[in-house]
DNA sequence: AAATTAAATTAGATATATCTAAAAAAAATG
DNA sequence: CATTTTTTTTAGATATATCTAATTTAATTT
C-alpha cells in the first residue's frame, strides 16, 4: 500500500492529533494542522479510508488502524533522522530545520534510511528532543513533564517543546535556553506561576508559566 | 518562477537531449527519455513554453531558453552531489544511486545545497565522472572522447558513461572497469572496431566496439 | 422539543499530469 | 506530386488534490 505526499502528510497529522491527548480528531482539527480546508479533509479521509489506514465513519470521527499508525511512525522516524543530518552534519541550527526535513521525509528509499541511521550513529532523539521511531515503529520515550510541573530545587535536563513554531525557539535561543540544557528549578511563584531556573550551573532564567509550560523536561 | 517536479524532470531531459550533440530534440525523444506517451510531452510543452523555459513552435520544434538551461542545471546540480553524498558518505556503489537521486534533486532548499557542497569539500564530479555544475550553472568539464577514439599506446583515465543504466554499469563492475580506472589501449582491431586495454597496469580486458563506445575517458 | 448554531460533507470547479483514440501536419516514398 | 507513413497535436477521459458554495448532520440553546 503506497501512499501519496499528500496522503502521508494528513495521515501524520492524524497520527500526532491522535496522539496528543484528544480523545477523538475533528475534521476542523487536521484542516487546521494541515493548513487546508475542512472540506479537501473529507475528500482525505475518504481516500485514507479506502486504503484502510484509518477506520472513517461519517459524520462520527475516525481511528488510524494499526497499519497506518506504523506508515505514520516510519514517516516520522524519516522526518527526524533527516533532522539530525541538518544539524549534526550540515550545521543547520535546530530552528531551521523543519521545513526541509518536511520535504525529506517523503523521499522513498528503506536503504538510505537504513544508511542514514547508521551514518548518524542511530540517534535516538531528533534536535528538538523528540524521539526517533526505530525501523520497526518502536518509540522508546523517556517520561517528560512541562517545566512548571517540576518543584524546587529539583534537577533536569530539556528535551522537547510543545509549541515549536520558529518564534517560540528564537525566543528560547535567545534567553540561552537550548534542547538538553541541563537545568534546577530554583523558585516557583505561587499566584502565577511563573519559575526561576538555573541553566547549566551557570545562568539563571526567569519564564513566565506560559513559557514554562510549553517546555518539556525529563528528571533526573 | 517556480517548476513542479514532473516540469523539472522534463526540462531536465530536454537538457540533455539537447546537450547530446542531436540537432533538433523530437517529441518522441522527449517521451522515450521521460518513459511517458508523446500526447502527454506535447501538454508539457506547451506548459514549459507558457513558464518561458523553452521557446517552442507546434510541429517545428523547440529551443530551451537561457533560463531554462539554468533551471535545469541547477537540478543536475542538484542530483550529482546527492550522488556523491550517497556514493561517499552512505556507501552506496555507484550503481544505486540514480534512482534515490532522482527523488533528492527536487527538494527545495538553496541553503540545503550549499551545505551539502561544503560538506563534500565541494566536488567538482559524480561517481559516474560527470562534472557537477557549480551555483552559477557553471560546468569546467574535461575533453572525453569515448574510449574507442583512442589510438593504440595511449594512456587516460575513465571519466564518464553514454549509457548509465543499471545493466550496463553492472556489466562494467563485473569485467573490473569502473569510473577513475587508469587505462592503456592495447590493441584495436580494424574491420570490428573491438579494442584491448590494459586495467590499472594490471589487468587486460577485451570489449567490442559497442561497449568501447559508451565509455568516456581523459587522455592523459 | 423546536430553533439555532456549528461541524462535516457533498456538489461543482479548477489545476496538474497522465492516458487512449482521433485528427492534423510533416516527412518519406513511389 | 500524389500517396503513404510517421510524427505531432488535440479531444476527451481519468486520477489526485485542492477550493468555494451549498447542503446535510450533529450539537447546543432556549
């Protein structure tokens, strides 16, 4: 079973609204992810549907069947292995990448993935600190909470962030807050909780909760 | 002014249909390199023509035009050095990589290119010895004669192929010549036009004129 | 529960890219 | 130079992917 660009595209939205918590994924839901109208979504879902990677009743919602989420992982492990090459090999910063990596992942060749993996030493985690589906779709994922979940004094190390839109990481690039920084939470104020943390042993940063909140860390 | 990938992979052909030494590039040319119908090339040229890459007149002919030999070159540009990248950096045999290269040279990202130059010390040839034109559409190719044109005694260096598909390059691989071999004419017989050269100071190979024909060399 | 609002789908259009079959133009041949 | 053959183009169909506008279904409100 092939699949277009296009239908790789929605199917990998589907897969990350499915995945983010939501209960069920609104046809407005992935025109809005997909930066496309609610009806070109139908006509999409009816396509999927006929190629069974997802279960699609009208009116009623949809599933991504067991195929589909596996054709999403691959297309995601694609998407983030190329992220590591613009990094760690092209010198791209890690804000740059993904719109490059958008038109990468859709390159069709199980070898070159296979030799890219290896070529970058089979990283486990993309720049942004996601993690990297193995070959057979496995994700192993550290357990992550927001920063203005932790409590004082504790120590971790960023891994991720929940909104990724290119200001949001300038602005993180800008304070000296960067993906595996690793951090202590030195004080939380109550009636907003907004955090005060030292990075790196060295710098201390002041974020409101809405910043913090939007920054995924693992403990240690 | 912006291609789709089939306008790419067209104008591409046309490129080197019109390089090839022919005088005039046919429909049916067209259609026997893209692997299409002629129905389906005449639409396209008529589309290039509207987008200014070719001058073209219905049953007479065509011309690309200065801006459509940029374009094509840029994408030339584009899949020899993925080429070199799968060849040098993910050991691919030389090949393989047509078909992977053919998809890499549509994606869009001037930056991506440059990079990848710089991070393969910026090659001035494929692995199959063809010169990759640098950001400006330049190409500084060597004179190659096709192997056969050598006289007897003389000494060069296989640069190149005519023909580059898959059953031909394995051929090459088995007999042990390959792109970079140093080569000696040792002998070529008159009425057939078959030759015998020496491999590397080593080996002695017999080919008919057919195959001597189809490989480029720099003399030397 | 009827009326209103919101969400989702269909109908119909457009653009790309392809095909087969038919028509037109150019080239080759007797 | 008229006829045949080849080449090229057009006409009409199909498939993907998208849109706007209209319709249908579901959810919400009164």
């Amino acid at each position: 079973m092939d699949l277009t660009i296009a239908e790789e595209n929605y199917l990998k939205a589907i897969y990350h609204l499915s995945e983010g918590g939501k209960k069920s994924v609104s046809t407005n839901d992935i025109a809005g992810e997909i930066q496309t109208k609610p009806a070109s979504v139908s006509d999409m879902l009816r396509r999927l549907s006929e190629k069974q990677v997802i279960e699609y009743r009208k009116y009623y919602g949809l599933q991504i069947t067991e195929s589909g989420k596996q054709l999403a992982l691959q297309t995601i492990r694609k998407h983030r292995l190329w992220e590591v090459f613009l990094v760690d090999k092209l010198q791209f910063a890690w804000d740059e990448v993904h719109e490059v990596a958008e038109q990468l992942e859709h390159i069709q060749s199980p070898l070159l993935i296979q030799r890219l993996d290896a070529f970058l030493n089979y990283p486990k985690f993309d720049p942004h600190g996601d993690p990297i589906p193995d070959e057979y779709g496995d994700v192993r994922s550290r357990p992550r909470i927001p920063l203005n979940e932790m409590n004082i004094d504790q120590v971790g190390q960023i891994v991720a962030v929940k909104d990724s839109s290119a200001a949001f990481l300038r602005y993180l690039d800008k304070v000296g807050a960067y993906i595996g920084a690793r951090i202590k939470v030195l004080d939380k104020v109550e009636f907003d909780g907004s955090v005060e943390i030292l990075v790196d042993q060295k710098k201390t940063l002041f974020m409101s909760k809405d910043v913090a909140s939007n920054i995924l860390v693992v403990q240690s």
